[in-house]
C-alpha cells in the first residue's frame, strides 16, 4: 500500500513538472511569436517608405535639377535600407532606416529654398504620405521594442532559461534609432504664403462732405 502511494504522489509530481515544462515552452513560443507579428509591422511601413522615395527625389529634382550630391545620399540610402531589408536583422535595419532619415532631412531642407516646390501638389502629397509613414513607423518601434523585452526577459529568468537553451530560444534585437533618427525628419510645408496687406477703406468723412457740397451750390444757384 505505502509502494503505492509513493508512485502514485511520483506520477502526480511528474505530471505537474511536465504540464509546468509546457505551459512554459508555450508561453516562450507566443511571445516569439508576438516579437515576430510586431516586427512585420515595422518592415511593412519601412517598405511603404521607400516606395516613396523614387517619386520624391523626382519631385525635387524637377526644381532643383543641380542638387545632384543630396538626390544620390537619398538613393544611397534608400539601396542601403533594401539590402538590409534583403538579408540583415532589426539591428542592421534600424542603421539603414537612420541614415535614410539623415538623408531625407537633407532633402527637405534642400525643398526649403524653393516655394514652388513647396506650392506643389505633387509634393504637397509626398510630403503628407511621408509625414504619416513617419508617425506608424514611431509607434510600431515602440510596440515592437516592448515585445522585444518582455521576451528577452522571459527567457532570462529561471527557470524559462533552462527551457530556453534547450530549445534554442535566443534573444531578439531591438529595433532602435541614433539621435538622428529620433528626430522627425521636416515635412510641414502646409503653411500658405502671408497675404499682401488689404488697403484701409476709404474714410466716409470725404462722402459726407462732398455730399453736403451740394445743397450749398444749390442753394447758391437759387
């Protein structure tokens, strides 16, 4: 009776140990999973990006046809951002997004000397899609970097860490910006050109008197 019950407490231990072992693989495999769902969330915009790029570089180059040196830095840039895109991970990723954002900041500044550029509505429209581009690539870093480090956290702490090793969980990389890059890149060209000043109205006092004028050369005529 005693052998019996000595299994039978050894089988209820192991279960647990074993129903505990995969409420903790599983638990590590969905927060991979949520880094890799939020990630996708960042590659879709820094796609939609530099899609823009080629129409916006254009767009500039019709006015400022001698800015040469700053339309390759865009195009140098943009390349750099696919080829990381291609075969590197967030790290490299985050380095090429930074530099295009160097890039398009030397754009714009470069938009700034011209007026019809910036009346454009071609450009007017560039500027926009990139202006929201910017904002959903912001937040989507950040939901991204918080699933990163509630994973990395996991996987860290006893005893996920054993499980870890064991499986081949290894931490993920942040997806982060240089100073450059947390810095909006410019693109508010929407202010409208201040209007000449209208001119006062004329003053009633001229009216009224050339209108009382006239009944005194009446009355003169009389």
């Amino acid at each position: 009776m005693a052998t019996l019950i000595a299994v039978a407490i050894i089988l209820v231990v192991v279960v647990v140990v074993v129903m505990v072992f995969i409420g903790m693989y599983n638990g590590l495999v969905r927060s991979r999973n949520r880094v890799k769902e939020a990630w996708s969330g960042i590659d879709v915009q820094l796609r939609r990006r530099a899609s823009l790029i080629p129409n916006l570089v254009e767009t500039v180059r019709g006015y400022a046809a001698h800015e040469r040196e700053t339309f390759e830095e865009v195009t140098r840039a943009r390349s750099m951002l696919e080829q990381a895109q291609q075969g590197g991970g967030p790290a490299d990723q985050a380095l090429a997004n930074n530099m295009l954002t160097g890039a398009l900041r030397h754009l714009f500044a470069v938009a700034e000397n011209y007026p019809e550029l910036q009346a454009a509505g071609n450009f007017r429209q560039l500027q926009t899609e990139l202006s929201d581009i910017e904002e959903k690539i912001a937040f989507a870093r950040q939901f991204y970097n918080s699933n990163v480090l509630s994973f990395n956290n996991r996987i860290q702490v006893v005893p996920a860490v054993f499980i870890a090793g064991m499986f081949g969980f290894t931490a993920e990389q942040f997806f982060e910006t240089d100073e450059d890059g947390r810095a909006e890149v410019s693109v508010d060209f929407s202010r409208e050109p201040t209007p000449p000043p209208t001119p006062p109205p004329a003053s009633p006092a001229g009216d009224a008197s050339a209108g009382g004028s006239a009944p005194d050369q009446s009355g003169t005529t009389g």
